[in-house]
C-alpha cells in the first residue's frame, strides 16, 4: 500500500494492549511503576511525546503524538521489554499480550479533551477505584499537577493542542471536565478497539482507502456524551491502514 502523505496529520495516536492473563502482568502497583518508568525512559530516549497513559492489570493505553513509524517503535520496544521482563519474573516463555497492539488515529481538533478524559476514567470505569485521582500510574496525576516530579506528559504539546497559555489553566479545566464525568454511565463508551476516531470528514478520508466489504463506520458517543465516529476494520488491514499514513 503506497503512504498516504498528509492525512494522518490531524491525528494523535492511541496504543492499546492488552495481556493474556487480564489480571496478572501489572496486578501489583511494584509492577506498574516499573512500566511507567520503562515509558518514561522510552519516550525520552525516541523523543516521542506522551500526551496521556493508563497503566492496568491486563492492559495499557498510550496517547502519543508522533508520526505512525515512531508510535510504531515505541510500541515495538516498550511491550518487549515488558513482556521479557516478565518472563524473568514468572519464568515464562512467549510473549505475555494478547495478539498485537491496537493503534488508533485519534482525531486532534475537537476530540482531544475527551480522549485525554477517557483515558483518565478508565480506573473507575474497570472498577478499580472511584476517582482517577486514586489510581497513581496513570496520566490523571500529570495532568492534574498532583505530580510534579519525572513526568512523562510533554506538557507542551499539551497545551499546543489543547490552546491553552500555559499548563495550569489547562489542568484546571482537565480536572472540571473529569469531575463532570464522575457518576455518569457512559464511562465505557470509547471505542479503544477502532482504528480511527473522529468527525465524518476526517474518518471518511481513512475510510476510502478500504475496501467497502472491509470497513465498518458507527457513529457513537465518546466520553462526556461528544458525538463521533469510530471506523473498524478487520485487524490484520487495518494495521496496515496506520502504518501508511
């Protein structure tokens, strides 16, 4: 498939994967600690900016803002480190995830806020804790300055994306629209398994370069009741949808 130049610029990407047994491999808080700082140090070292992340027992969600070679990299490097560490631990053979990473286009312009929330609710929404606040390795933290210290958020980009001046603004009115999200029963609502979120123009452009037969366009309502659309795919192709554009 030849690189289409161009239409992925208006898109953040979105790793998602998860683990063959769905509450083991970061079951304990030891464990994903050692994950974030492993992304941390990744991302630092590929000059990939981060603009949020979710670190769950069986699975973990990763936002970046980079072109589709370097998410594909940090994916790549990231999860076989994971998985080879633990192997060392559990002394297991094979990789530790459940087929390969999902990695989604995730339109910027208008629905960066909510993607940043979804990922932020996904502790509660699993059930693990009722405030994402209580739940420390994930992007919540950052992004709502409760820590300050070896971050992995580019606070930049941040706030590039988001229009706003400065970091602190933005976290503050992150943190009202999260609160907003609190007790709602929408929660589970983001299509984490699409390869590509958006409005109808944008989602239609990734959509033309699939066979009809091969695509499925629903429209849904994404975290906070923000209309969308989520295009699907069978896997295999639409890998290597992302990987081109």
């Amino acid at each position: 498939m030849r690189r289409k130049r161009g239409i992925g610029e208006g898109f953040c990407r979105l790793i998602h994967r998860k683990a063959l047994d769905s509450a083991g491999i970061f079951r304990f808080e030891m464990s994903r600690k050692e994950a974030r700082e492993l992304l941390r140090l990744t991302a630092l070292r590929q000059k990939i900016s981060i603009l949020n992340y979710c670190i769950l027992p069986g699975e973990m969600i990763i936002l970046a803002d980079a072109s589709s070679e370097k998410t594909a990299s940090l994916a790549r490097s990231f999860f076989a480190i994971i998985s080879k560490m633990h192997n060392i631990r559990k002394h297991h053979e094979g990789s530790c995830w459940k087929g390969r990473p999902n990695i989604a286009l995730i339109q910027k312009n208008g629905f960066l806020p909510a993607s940043l929330s979804a990922i932020d609710m996904l502790p509660v929404a699993r059930k693990f804790v009722r405030h994402p606040s209580e739940w420390e390795c994930s992007g919540f933290q950052e992004l709502a300055e409760i820590r300050r210290r070896y971050g992995i958020i580019d606070r930049k980009s941040i706030c590039r994306l988001s229009g706003f001046e400065n970091y602190t603004d933005f976290s503050k009115q992150h943190l009202s629209q999260v609160e907003s999200l609190l007790g709602k029963d929408d929660l589970n609502s983001f299509p984490f398994d699409a390869i590509a979120v958006g409005d109808n123009r944008e989602i239609m452009k990734i959509a033309h370069l699939l066979p009809r037969k091969l695509r499925e366009i629903r429209k849904c309502k994404i975290t906070g009741g923000l209309d969308a659309e989520a295009l699907f795919v069978s896997k295999r192709r639409g890998d290597a949808v992302i990987r081109n554009i």
